[in-house]
C-alpha cells in the first residue's frame, strides 16, 4: 500500500516538473514567405527541429508564377517602398519569445511582404532569427531592412541556405539553433 502510494506520488512529482520545463521552454514562431518553395523546405525542417508553431505569410494577390514577370513585380515593389496587403494573419502574436523569420533574398532585401508582416506587428522585446534562401547574394541587405522595421527587436544569429540547401542542411540548421540557444527537439 505504502509502496503504491510512494510510486504514485513520485509520478505527480515528474509530471509537474516536465509541465514546469515545459512552461519555461520560450515559445517559437516559424513564419516564412516563399514563392517556390526552397524557403517553406527550409522552414519545415526548422519546425520539425525547434517546435513551436509553423505559419506563412501569404498575399491576397500573390506574385506572378512566371519567373521573369515576378522578377520586374519586385523590383517595382521595391522601388514604390510597396505593402503588399496580406492573406495571412498571426493569431495572439504576444505569446511568442522568439520569431524565426524566413525568406528568400530578392533583389537583395527582404520581399515587399516580409515588411508588410513586419509592419503589422510589434515584436519589441521578441528575439527575431532571420534565415534567408538565396541565389548567391546571402543576405545582402535584408539583415538591415529587418533591423530597421522592427529597431526593438532583438536580432539573432541568421542563417543563409543556398537555394534549398545541400546535403549538410540538417547538421547546419540544428548547429544553428543551438548557437541560438535553441535545443533541438
Ligand atoms: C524576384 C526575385 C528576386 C531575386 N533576387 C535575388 C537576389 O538579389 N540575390 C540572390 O542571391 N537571389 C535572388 N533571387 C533568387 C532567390 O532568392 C532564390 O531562388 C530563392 O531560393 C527563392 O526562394 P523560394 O523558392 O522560397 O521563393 C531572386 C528571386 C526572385 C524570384
């Protein structure tokens, strides 16, 4: 009987304390924006890794699938500082700690609707991790446009993926995460 009960509480005990490490775990958004793919690869592969919550950035009129059309949508919105109105809106963002923001390099900055995302919420205080897909340019200046948009934001270690990333792109991404403080799952 006294066994039992001795069994019994030691596993009330270790439920509350994983309930515990569980509460204390920061919460993590993936958000991401990709037209072709390479960034929601990426950025699944980041989910499976970190947790938390997966969501993307969708436009009420999405870019063209024709590469070379897009090409001139972007740099027009670009040049007009444009806002694209979004599809997509993030519930509750205020329970989120740390935001992991893909996206992929165009025209050498941020997409136009990485900045309406930006714009629309205040993530002062949160911990924004940026990874970006490229086609040789890495960042260029989307580091900065991310900083500027949201000046109170702490900005983590970034992560640049040639287009979907080569065979060492799980091994980078969990190298990644942790030197971001973020134990893989
Ligand atoms: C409109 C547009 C502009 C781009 N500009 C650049 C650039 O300036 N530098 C670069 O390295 N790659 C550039 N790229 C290539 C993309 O960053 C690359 O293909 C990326 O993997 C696409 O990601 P996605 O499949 O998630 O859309 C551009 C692609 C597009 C569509």
């Amino acid at each position: 009987m006294m066994k039992k009960f001795l069994l019994l509480a030691l596993t009330l005990f270790c439920m509350e304390a994983q309930i515990e490490a569980q509460s204390q775990r920061p919460k993590i958004l993936v958000v991401y924006s990709s037209r072709g793919g390479n960034t929601r690869g990426i950025a699944r592969q980041i989910h499976e890794r970190a947790g938390g919550d997966l969501f993307e950035i969708e436009c009420i009129t999405p870019y063209s699938r024709n590469y070379n059309t897009c090409l001139d949508e972007a740099l027009r919105d670009q040049r007009a500082n444009a806002r694209p109105a979004l599809k997509t809106h993030v519930n509750n963002m205020a329970q989120y700690d740390i935001i992991l923001l893909g996206y992929p390099n165009w025209w050498a900055s941020i997409p136009a609707p990485i900045a309406s995302f930006l714009e629309e919420y205040d993530l002062s205080g949160k911990t924004i991790i940026p990874f970006c897909s490229h086609g040789g340019g890495r960042f260029g200046q989307s580091l900065m446009a991310i900083a500027k948009l949201e000046p109170r934001a702490k900005i983590g270690e970034a992560l640049s993926v040639s287009y979907s990333g080569g065979s060492s792109l799980p091994n980078d991404i969990t190298a990644w995460l942790r030197r971001n403080g973020i134990t893989a799952q």
